[in-house]
C-alpha cells in the first residue's frame, strides 16, 4: 500500500477513534493450525479471538478484538498477518 493511501486511512481511522481504542480485526484464512497459530502469536496477551469454520470446514474465519494504541499499531498487525498464506484481511 502506497504512503498516500495510508495516510488516508490513518487520517480517517484518527476521526473514527480516540487511541487508546479497541480495534476488531478480521481474518479468513485455510483451516490449518500452524497458520492460526502464527496469527494469534501476531496479537498481544489481551487479544479476544474468535473462530468460526466454514461449512466445509476448509476455512477459518477469525475476528480478534485488540486495545490497540493507534493507527500505526493497527497497520504493524496487519502487515504481520499479510506474511501468513492464504491469508485474507478483511
């Protein structure tokens, strides 16, 4: 993502909350457990996580709720997550 772009969506996030905020991140990504493992290891002590398979069991859907400190702490998660495969930010 270009600098622009964040600086966009860092701007609007800037309005929407009052840092510190808690943030809910969601995630789908293939069922397999090291990859849910190493996107839990992503998130802090205090992350919520929760799972939910899809009908055929193939995927996870996972939503974490974080108390994040600002913007730039929301983006470092997801810039984490994104070297996970298969992966889809939502």
């Amino acid at each position: 993502m270009d600098e622009e772009t964040l600086d966009r969506l860092r701007n609007r996030l800037n309005e929407i909350h009052r840092w510190p905020s808690i943030y809910m991140f969601k995630f789908i990504l293939p069922s397999d457990e090291k990859r849910i493992t190493a996107l839990k290891l992503i998130f802090g002590e205090s992350a919520e996580f929760r799972e939910r398979l899809s009908a055929k069991g193939n995927y996870t859907s996972i939503t974490v709720r974080e108390m994040m400190l600002d913007a730039d702490s929301i983006f470092d998660r997801y810039r984490a997550a994104s070297g996970i495969e298969g992966i889809i930010s939502l």
